[in-house]
C-alpha cells in the first residue's frame, strides 16, 4: 500500500539531489528508483508471499513472521527515541512544520472520505479511508527512504510524522474523521 508513496518520495529526493544545471537522465532516475534496494525489498516480499501462499511460506514462519512482533517493538521504540530527541530540530524549519503536521492531515481525510462517499462505502469504511489518507507511514516508508536516500536528514519526517501528525490522528483526528464519515453517510 504504501510502495507508490515510497517510490515518488525517492524520485523526488534523487532530483532534488542532482546537481543544479544537470539535466535529469530519466532513465538513469527510474533505474536507481524502481530496482534500489528498499524498492526491490518490498516489491520482493510481496511477490513471494503471493507466490508462495500461506502454505508455501508456513516453514520459515518461526524465522520470519512469529518473531516480526517483538522486532517491530524494537523498532518502534527506535523510532520513537529518534523522534523525540530530534523534536528540538523542527523548530529549524519554523511554523511550516506545524501548518503541515496539524493542517495536512485533515486535508487529506477529507479527500479521502469523498473518495469513500463515492465508492459507497459504509459509515465504518468511509471513517477508516479518511483515516488512512489523513495517516503517515511510520514502519516502512522511513526505513525505505533510509536506505535508499541516506545523506538525508531523517529528523525531520520522522519528528513530524511521530511526533506531530500521529498523536493528532490519535486524539482529535480520528474522532474528527468519524464525525465527518457520519456527515457523509447516506
């Protein structure tokens, strides 16, 4: 769900970082884009957990998925140390970041609930798009753009997705979003 998202971010990044005056060789671009390492990962889980099925993938379970919750934890907890102590750089970038962190979300719950409203989802699916729309991505897309972009300055996304956008989804954005998924509901 959230490769194409990931895909435009490191577009977007390698063009920023090309040198001013250099043309874009698109195909170089789309080469490094489409097959760098957090890419070909995520592309490549996919394709083998569909190849392969549940019963294709049920002998490294104990290797790969029943450890997955305590190393997502770890995870987690290093985001969130991250995050926390890289707060104090958002004030670098100036109100910005809160107009983005706090304005942002409800944009895109909205565009997201009107996509719902006219696919005839229920109350329950309305609410849950407008949700997913207004979210950040917080396990893969910051791993991904690790990898894939690591002169960058991760403080920033991750500070304002942890730090900002996610405890507003979870104490006014959520009901927010119900409410508004109720207005919308035939």
């Amino acid at each position: 769900m959230e490769a194409p998202g990931i895909v435009a971010g490191i577009l977007l990044a390698r063009r920023a970082l090309r040198g001013e005056g250099q043309r874009t060789d698109w195909g170089g671009l789309a080469h490094d884009v489409l097959f760098g390492k957090s890419v070909l990962l995520l592309a490549g889980g996919l394709v083998i957990g569909a190849v392969a099925g549940e019963a294709g993938t049920a002998p490294i379970k104990a290797v790969f998925v029943d450890p997955f919750r305590g190393v997502l934890a770890l995870f987690l907890l290093e985001l969130g140390l991250v995050a926390g102590g890289r707060l104090g750089e958002l004030r670098r970038f100036g109100p910005a970041v809160l107009v983005v962190g706090f304005g942002v979300p409800p944009l895109l719950a909205l565009a997201g609930a009107l996509v719902g409203r006219a696919l005839g989802l229920t109350t329950g699916g309305i609410a849950l798009l407008a949700t997913l729309a207004a979210s950040a991505s917080y396990i893969a897309a910051p791993t991904a753009m690790r990898i894939a972009v690591p002169q960058a300055n991760a403080a920033l996304s991750i500070a304002l997705s942890l730090g900002i956008t996610f405890p507003f989804n979870i104490i006014v954005g959520i009901p927010l979003y119900l409410r508004l998924a109720q207005e919308l509901s035939p």
